[in-house]
C-alpha cells in the first residue's frame, strides 16, 4: 500500500518511521501477542497473523503433500468415484496407518474431503487441480526446483554453479543455442505447450486479435498459443520462430492440429537471425522474464530492425507487482530463474523502459482476468 511519504509528503518519512518501528515492536513483542489473541477486538486479526505464519512455516510440507497425492494418482482416482479406506489401501498400496495420515494432510489443505458415509471424494481445490494439466505437469516438474533450492542463501551468493533448473533449460547460459540438440529441449517444450492453455486463454480475452493478419510468435514453442489465437480467429495466419529443434516440434504438433496450412515453424535464434518478415502483430509470451537485460535490448533490437513502424507488439508473462501477481513472480518466479541462472520478472515500468529502449513505444497495459497467470503489455514499433 502507497503510504503518505511515498504519496509525495516527504515532510511525514520521520513520523512514518517511528509509527513503523513502534509496530514491529509491538508485533515481535509475545507479551503483545499473548494479550491480541484474547483481547475481544483484536482476536480475529491476532488469528489470521496466526494461520498466515503458519502457512508460511508449513508450505513446503503442504506442497509435498500434494505430490504424494499425484504420485500415488490419489485425486485421479477419486475423481472416477468417491472410495473407501479400503480400497485406497489396495490401490495405493500404501500401509493404512499411512494412507489415513496422507489422506488426513489432503483433507487439512482441502484435496479431499470425507463423504458421510466415510468414503473419501474429491474437495473443491483437489477438484480443480485435477482439471489442470497445466499445474500438474508444473508440480511434477517441481521435484527439480525443490533440489535447487535446498539451500536458498547458497542460490542468492551464487555458489550453486550446477543447478538442475540450469540443466534443464538448456539455453539457459549457452552461447550457442541454434545447435542445442532436439532431445535437449524435448522436456521443456512438453511443459510449455501443457501450461500454454492457460495463458492463451488470459490473452484472448485481453486482447482482440481479429484486427491482424499475421502472427508472428517469436520464441512460440511448440505452437500452442498460436493454434489457440489461430482457433479463435479462423482468417488470422500465423508463424513461429524459435530453436531449430523446438520449431521441428511445432511443425509436427500444428500438423497433428490440422493447422500446418495456416501456421508455419521457423527454426532459428531470436538474438542474431533475421525474424520471419511481413508479420502486423509479434507476440512474446513468456519469453523476456528468461532473460537478463541486456539480452532482452539484444532480441528487442534485433526485432525491431525487421518491422515496419506501427507493427503492434504483445508481451505476456507474470510481472512484478502487488498482490497475487506479486507472489506468483516475486515469490516464486523470481526464484525459480534464479536457479535456472537467468532472467527475472520485471515490473510493468522496467519492461516499458526496455521496450522503449529497442525502439518500441504506445505501450500500455491490458486488463486481464487473473493477473496472477499473466500480465499483458502492448506496444508498437515507432
Ligand atoms: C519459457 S518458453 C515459452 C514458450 C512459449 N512462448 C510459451 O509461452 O509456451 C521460452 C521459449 O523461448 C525459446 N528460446 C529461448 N532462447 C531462444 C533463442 N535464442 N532463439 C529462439 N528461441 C529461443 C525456447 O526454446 C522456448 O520455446
């Protein structure tokens, strides 16, 4: 929240700050806490603080919870049916005395919840959760980030040379990246195009296509968000640039997808090649936040030469900020392109700079459904 001394009364700093430090000392203070927690008026506040501490101790249990859920297809199968004890046991083949502890954890983060009748089905998040391959492959995925992050000041020094995000994306930190072999960025791509729907579905109702004629994805994977814009607006054509062996993926993937006629797969690297020409809008989704600033000026600039001036320009990615928004990239995203070792999320005003910079101006922000997924900023070339 934007206090008085940010608001542009300098004059109020010194007061704010005495105010502030009265506050945390009350608030570090257990006699403090002691007498919050049973005063009638400050009880519900002293009970939040409590369980949002709590959920900030226990997180990583709650999310290994979660993986033992997927790993033993738990939500899966309760999604076919409701089941008893009994034959969750049989199907997990997990001792009982476990199962009712996992399945106790699942019910505590609202997995599962406990029919009448005993039976254990799907609550409302574990439902949802299901119905999303998106977070799924993400959590899945996860197993890599939480090796890496075993010891987090040893990430922030910079001491963990060999992370496992870092060998993952293998164009993370590689001066070659048009000669990455396919199988190296199988793995990655299969991610993207599972988490792609999600995000496409935030852009399109940010953002009315129909106007263009011709899409050009630059670092577009494997074509799932093409095809989605593509699907949305049957006369718009589109093409993808990206790695060589990402591009033969989305070759194949918009064959299967009966789209190869109207999207095409162009392999190369968005730092140096000349980009495919004759494009009206250019989308880069997800792709800045993967890389430091001085990259991200190098591919802007490197756009910027191939387009005539008016082009419009689409950036998605989470962006810095408060809220959800905020957690998801300061909290989590920030993080994980440390470990993969470049990159980071941006504010809105930085990214503006930047785009401003490479010879991209106009650029204002969209409105999106869940800024948490993604933020949208548009641009053109001027
Ligand atoms: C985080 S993924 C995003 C993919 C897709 N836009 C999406 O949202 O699903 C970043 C993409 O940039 C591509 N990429 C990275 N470095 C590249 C380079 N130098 N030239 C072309 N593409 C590159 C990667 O292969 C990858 O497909």
């Amino acid at each position: 929240m934007q206090d008085a001394a940010d608001a542009g009364f300098p004059g109020l700093q010194p007061l704010i700050g005495r105010w502030r430090h009265l506050r945390d000392g009350l608030l570090a203070s257990p006699a403090f806490q002691q007498w919050a927690s049973g005063f009638p008026l400050t009880r519900w506040i002293a009970r939040r603080q409590a369980a949002k501490l709590f959920d900030l101790c226990a997180g990583f249990v709650y999310s290994r919870v979660l993986k033992a859920c997927l790993q033993l297809r738990l939500l899966d199968t309760l999604r076919e049916a409701p089941r008893s004890l009994a034959s969750l046991v049989s199907l997990t083949g997990l001792p009982e005395e476990s199962l009712r502890i996992l399945l106790d954890a699942a019910r505590a983060i609202e997995l599962v919840e406990q029919r009448k009748d005993g039976c254990y089905g799907l609550a409302s998040l574990g439902a949802s959760l299901v119905g999303n391959r998106g977070i799924l492959a993400m959590i899945a995925h996860h197993d890599l980030f939480y090796e890496d992050l075993r010891d987090p000041v040893a990430l922030l020094r910079g001491a963990q040379e060999d992370t496992a995000l870092k060998a993952y994306w293998a164009y993370s930190r590689n001066t070659s990246p048009s000669a990455l072999p396919g199988t190296s960025l199988d793995e990655y791509s299969s991610l993207m195009a599972e988490s792609q729907p999600m995000i496409a579905g935030e852009v399109l109702r940010a953002y009315d296509f129909s106007r263009h004629r011709l899409m050009l994805d630059v670092g577009g994977g494997e074509g799932v968000f093409s095809a989605a814009v593509a699907r949305a607006h049957p006369a718009l054509r589109g093409v993808i640039f990206d790695l060589p062996g990402v591009a033969e993926r989305a070759a194949r993937r918009l064959a299967e997808g009966r789209l190869a006629e109207r999207i095409t797969a162009v392999g190369g690297d968005f730092f140096s090649d000349p980009l495919p020409p004759g494009a009206d809008i250019v989308t880069l989704v997800r792709v800045l936040h993967d890389h430091d600033d001085t990259a991200v000026l190098a591919l802007l600039r490197n756009l910027r030469r191939g387009l005539p001036g008016g082009t419009a320009l689409l950036v998605a990615e989470p962006m810095s900020g408060e809220g959800a928004a905020g957690r998801l990239s300061d909290a989590y995203l920030a993080f994980y392109l440390l470990a993969m070792g470049q990159g980071r999320p941006r504010r809105r005003e930085h990214l503006i700079e930047l785009l401003a910079t490479a010879g991209f101006g106009r650029a204002r922000t969209l409105k999106v459904g869940v800024p948490m997924l993604t933020s949208v900023l548009l641009a053109e070339a001027v």
